[in-house]
C-alpha cells in the first residue's frame, strides 16, 4: 500500500493485476485499484473533482479529470474515511497512475489539491 498525506487528507492506494477481466492476446490488461481516503483535519472536506495521469509503458499517455469519484462527492468528516474502488486498463504489462483530487474545505470556499501518489501497474508474470 502507498501512501501520502497532503493538507491533511492521507491518500492510500492498492493496486491489483485483475487476469479473469484481462485479455492479452489482445494487449487489455486490466487493473483495479482501491483508494481510502482519511481525514486528519479538525474540520470536513467534500471530494470535488479528480484528475488522473495514466502512463503505458507503450508510450500511450492518458488524462482521466471529471466531478467526484465513482459518481459521489463523498463529505469526510474530521478523523472518518471513505473508500473505493475502480480499474484502469493498459495495453501493456506495466505502467503507472498518479494525480489529485481538488478537494472543498466545507463551510469555506477554499479549494485545495491532494496528491494521488504515483502507484505501479504491473502484471505479476511480466516480471520475469
């Protein structure tokens, strides 16, 4: 598990190669990921906003942005968490994801960015 803290929210990820979904023969490897998203402030955030960088080790680059995540503007309050999941397919055995959530300190107007660390995505036997 990777981990950052950024303006007080920790930012956790695990990655996972998933073969039932994957295709190689046709170069779609898919992987999921779980994200937990904590809290450590003395007052609520609200998830406005996500920005991804998706890298292929085929030189295929990707920008993913849009509202929330997995349709929700969760509201994490002071010491909560809130998690979820979600995949990301790649046309080789390797790559990497990394980004930022555009995050709202509630009751203020004040937007702020926390770093998504950058995380692998490698298929377990492409690595012989």
């Amino acid at each position: 598990m990777l981990t950052e803290v950024t303006s007080g929210v920790r930012i956790s990820v695990i990655p996972r190669f998933e073969p039932g979904i994957s295709n190689p023969m046709l170069d779609s490897f898919v992987f999921s990921y779980k994200i937990i998203i904590e809290n450590q402030n003395d007052y609520p955030v609200q998830l406005l906003r996500r920005h991804w960088y998706i890298f292929d080790s085929v030189a295929i680059k990707r920008e993913v942005e849009g509202p929330g995540v997995v349709g929700e503007m969760p509201v994490i309050h002071p010491g909560e968490f809130y998690s979820y999941e979600s995949a990301c397919d790649l046309r080789s055995l390797r790559g990497t994801m990394q980004g930022f959530y555009n995050m709202q300190k509630l009751g203020d107007a004040e937007t702020f960015h926390v770093r998504i660390p950058k995380f692998k995505l490698e298929v377990p036997y492409g690595m012989n």
